[in-house]
C-alpha cells in the first residue's frame, strides 16, 4: 500500500496561561468551552500552569507544537486513537484506530493501524510525514495499546501491541518487528482466554530482564459486540518471560485503560473509571474516575502489588493513556487535554486540546505525540 505523504501545519509556540489556586474554576469553564469543538482554525494546544514547578518539566524552553496528520477537516475517521509506540531507528509511529464501521453491515467493526513516519530537518524538527493505513494482522484482531522499547541487550527495537481479540483470534499481547509477522507473547493464562487486554508498560528489572505489566478490560470487548463473554475479571497482570510467569497482580479495577510504571519500578499507575449512565443512557459526570497508584513490594523473591491508592482525580473526563518520564512525573490523557502530575499527585499543569486525549507516546527527548481520535499531535520543548 502506498503512503500519503502531508507537510506538516506550521510549527507554533505554545500560549501559557497561569492559574493560582483560587482561580481554578475559572480555568475550567475556560477548558469546558474549548472542548466543546472549535473550528479548526482555532485547534491549537495551550499550557495552563497550576502550580509553578511545571517549568522543571519543561527545562529546555519554550514548547512548540505542530498538527502531523487530521482528519478533523474531511473524513472525522477516528485513525488516532491508541497505540502511539514509537520505534527511533526508524523514525515512525505506529497507532491504532477506534473500532470502524464495516462497509458491508455484515460484517464485524474493524480496526487500522497507521505508520507514520517523521521527516525531520537538521534541528529535529518535523518537515513532513509519509502515513499508511495498514490491516491488522489476521491472528491479531482488534489491537488497543501498544508500546515500542528496545528489547535487553539488543539494538533492536519492537512494538508490544495489546490485541483485544474478536470472535476467532484471542487475546493477549503480540510483539512485533516492522516489516515482520508478529509474535505471540501471551494469550491466555492455565487455559482460560484473556477478556480484552488493551494496554501495557515495560519495565526492565534490576537483573536486566524485561516485565510486562498489562491491563485487560474484562468485558469491554464483550460489550462493544466483538468478543464473547469473559471468563476472567478485568485485571491487573504481570508476564515475565525470563522465568515465564503469568500472574494476575490485582483484580481492584473496574474498566481499566491505561498503566505506566515508575523509572524506578517502584509505583504503578493505572487509569480506571466506571462509567455509570443515567436514564438516558450519558454517562454521568460524577462518575468514579481516577488515576490509581500501586506499591510495588517484593515478598519471597517475587513482585506484589499493595496500597491502592486514589493517586489523581483527572479535572475533566475521564483518564485513558498514561506514561511516566524520567523524573517521575506522570502525564495522563485525559477530557481537557494532557494532565501532569509530579509523583506526589499535584497537578502541575494541563496541555490543553481541543478534544479528549485518548493515547500519548513518548518520542525523542524533549517529544510528546498526542492522539485525540482525529489528530495527531507533536509537542516539543
């Protein structure tokens, strides 16, 4: 399949607008307006400070962002959804869409994956992309998350995708080198199939091995009319493929999206929401939502996780993809943009966009890519 190659929308400085903690409604009637779908010409991303340490996350200077790819302005075909894993060697971005109406009524919704790759000049900036829609592989149905990382001791780096399976391929997570049939990792645990895992962290342990700690939904794919009637309950688990252990870490989640890890391994972040729906069948506002935060203990030579703790309450929406950086800091998807938290849960500040942010993925130093279903974003500082 050929690409489609798009020059990038104009790079732009970002606006910072401060707001000392008595003005924080103000600040969110502001970030309910902008929500709400502005004309494109007007779709930008903007910095609102909520507390002053935000400029140490940003130590490089000003942020900048630029719009990569849209299909805000024709199609509205929701091709930036999850995913964004990034992959250095090559330059490219792999994301998933949401789930796409078929074009014959019989058959089941569907899911893309778009690879992006970046053409940058001599300062790193991104000039242009070159995008194509790909087709799932067909033992991989319906991928939700993924990440790209290097995999221990080797230069190479892959793309971890959570396949949220369908009526005949099962769920679990694939991996997979571009250009390469993808690797079945994990798909079931004692015999007994995966619900809908959709999202996943790497971290390396201090032994120089990889742990995957993933999320599966329970019976989000049941519910979304693609998947049979889970057998196990939404779940936090944990693969390690150096010994081989599967193990369900937690069950304390409700609809669980997103996970990220601390640098230092040592805290666990989960997004989890329970969307109740009124009489009318819109989720209420008041709705549990949060960010959730795990101890991660060592008992008898092996991994647990205890004192589940309510870590952040997202200002608007509920939170989706989440990732740590270096420092600790924790950004999360959520309603009005990119939320940043340090690792103590103050809210240092929102990257405003003009719709909810759905996946988020980590690019160069200095790079964040932001997903809201229509839009790919670059932000840079």
């Amino acid at each position: 399949m050929s690409a489609v190659t798009s020059h990038v929308r104009g790079k732009e400085t970002c606006r910072i607008t401060n707001h000392s903690p008595d003005q924080v409604a103000v600040a969110d009637r502001w970030e309910s307006r902008i929500s709400s779908g502005p004309p494109h010409c007007d779709r930008y991303l903007e910095i609102v400070v909520f507390h002053h340490s935000l400029q140490a996350v940003f130590d490089k200077g000003g942020p900048q962002f630029s719009v990569l790819l849209t299909t805000y302005d024709n199609s509205k075909v929701p091709l930036f959804y999850g995913g964004c894993a990034y992959i250095p060697e090559e330059d490219e971005l792999f994301i998933t869409s949401n789930l796409l109406a078929p074009s014959n009524p019989n058959h089941l919704a569907h899911v893309l994956i778009s690879r992006v790759k970046l053409f940058r000049d001599n300062n790193g900036q991104v000039q242009s992309v070159a995008h194509w829609k790909l087709r799932t592989p067909g033992e991989m149905g319906m991928p939700g998350g993924a990440v790209g990382h290097k995999i221990p001791n080797s230069a190479q780096s892959v793309v971890t995708y959570c396949s949220q399976g369908d009526f005949v391929t099962p769920s679990g997570l694939f991996q997979n080198v571009p250009g390469r049939p993808p690797k079945r990792l994990v798909t079931s645990w004692c015999g007994t199939k995966f619900g809908s895992v959709f999202s996943v962290a790497v971290h390396t342990t201090v032994e120089g091995h990889e742990a995957y700690w993933f999320v599966d939904a329970g019976s989000r794919g049941y519910e979304a009319g693609f998947r049979e009637r889970p057998m196990l309950p939404a779940a936090v688990w944990r693969y390690y493929p150096f010994s081989g252990d599967l193990r369900m870490m937690t069950d304390d989640v409700t609809s669980p999206w997103g996970i990220a890890i601390s640098p230092d391994g040592a805290t666990l972040y989960v997004t989890d929401s329970n969307p109740v729906r009124d009489d009318s069948g819109r989720v209420k506002w008041d709705m549990t939502a949060g960010v959730y935060a795990f101890d991660v203990i060592t008992r008898s030579g092996a991994p647990f996780l205890t004192g589940k703790r309510l870590f952040a309450r997202p200002a608007q929406g509920r939170p989706r993809g989440i990732l740590c950086d270096e420092r600790g800091n924790v950004f999360a998807g959520c309603g009005d943009g990119v939320e940043i938290w340090n690792p103590g849960g103050t809210l240092l500040g929102v990257i405003t966009a003009p719709a909810p942010v759905t996946s988020i993925g980590w690019g160069k130093k200095g790079e964040l890519f932001i997903c809201d279903e229509l839009t790919l974003w670059r932000f840079s500082w």
